[in-house]
C-alpha cells in the first residue's frame, strides 16, 4: 500500500465541518487538508454503482483537477427491509423541493416507507463508509469495512435514536483489495 507522506490533500468534500475535522485529525501528520471548495473543484456526480465508486470519482476528479492526492468518502443507511435503500442515495433522500438537504427528512422518509410495509417490518439497519485515497497519478486505495453493528431507530420527542444495537464478532477491516459493497446497494432512487 502507497503511503501518504506529508504536505497538501484535497478532502472532496465542500462540507466545511467534514473539512475541519480532517484538518484536525491530519494535522498532527504533516498532511494540510485543503477542500475542493477552496480550489474552486465542482462537485461531480455520483453515478457509481456503490460507496467505492462514489467515492473514487470523487477522489479521482479532485486528483486530476488539482494535481494533488485527493481523498473522498461516500456513505449511507442501508435499511434492509427497504431492500438496502437509501444506501448510495441518501443524501438524496435528505434534499427538499428547494434543493436543502435536511437530515431529519430522510430520516422521516425511511420511517415513512416502513410504516408503509407494516408493523412487522424490520427496522434494521447499518450505516456504510467508504473512502477512496486518489494520486495525481492515477494510483488509488479503497476502503470500506463490513458494518460492525446493526442498529434500529425509532423517533422519539423528534429526536431520533437507536433501540437496539448488536456488535460483530469480526469488527471492521478495511481493505485496499476491496471486491464487493457490504450491502447490494446498486438500486436505483424511487
């Protein structure tokens, strides 16, 4: 695996808080996360089949437009009674007519479809994350580890929370020699 040395990084995200936290978890390395926003990068679409390539285009497009390693994640609920949904396309669940993007809606949207199938609906779920490591020079790195817990929310005093949460005996082991999501999220929207 190609090792990141010190010096600039694209985070393609124009999520400031995702860029902060980077910045002050990298820092300490030498890394000096600059986001996409900041080059003025646009924001690609995400017409990957699955997080790992939603996230590598992501990356990859900030590489060959900066000239610099590029990092990118993609993630998302999968719930499996909606058949993994929203997996790759929650972000896009979360967006209004007026084109805001609102947790709380997509969350209310999942709960809403569920009701829809009945009380015996299965409300678990597992949150997906993938992140894709892009050089200038085309070589890449993955990673997306197998969920290492279930969870079901339910909304409670318009807070959402979890009612129950099982941990894997395996835990997480992220991958460069990734082959398949964890999850069958190649859906399409609704």
């Amino acid at each position: 695996m190609r090792k990141l040395g010190p010096g600039k990084l694209v985070i393609a995200s124009h999520n400031e808080g995702k860029v902060r936290e980077l910045r002050d978890l990298l820092g300490p390395y030498g890394v000096e996360p600059v986001s996409a926003a900041e080059l003025d990068l646009p924001e690609p679409d995400e017409i990957g089949v699955n997080f790992i390539e939603n996230a590598d285009l992501k990356a990859r497009q900030a590489a060959d437009l900066s000239g610099l390693p590029a990092l990118a994640d993609d993630s998302g609920l999968c719930v499996e009674a909606l058949g993994d949904r929203p997996g790759i396309f929650s972000a896009r669940w979360a967006v209004g007519d007026d084109g805001s993007r609102d947790f709380l809606r997509a969350m209310q949207r999942v709960e809403d479809e569920l009701a829809a199938l009945g009380p015996e609906a299965s409300r678990d779920a597992h949150f997906v994350c993938a992140l894709a490591l892009v050089w200038p020079d085309g070589e890449s790195e993955w990673f997306q580890g197998p969920p290492s817990s279930r969870s079901a929310a339910t909304r409670r005093s318009g807070r959402w929370s979890p009612t129950r949460s099982t941990a894997s005996a395996t835990g997480p082991t992220p991958s460069a020699s990734w082959s398949r999501p964890c999850c069958d999220c190649t859906h399409r929207p609704r």
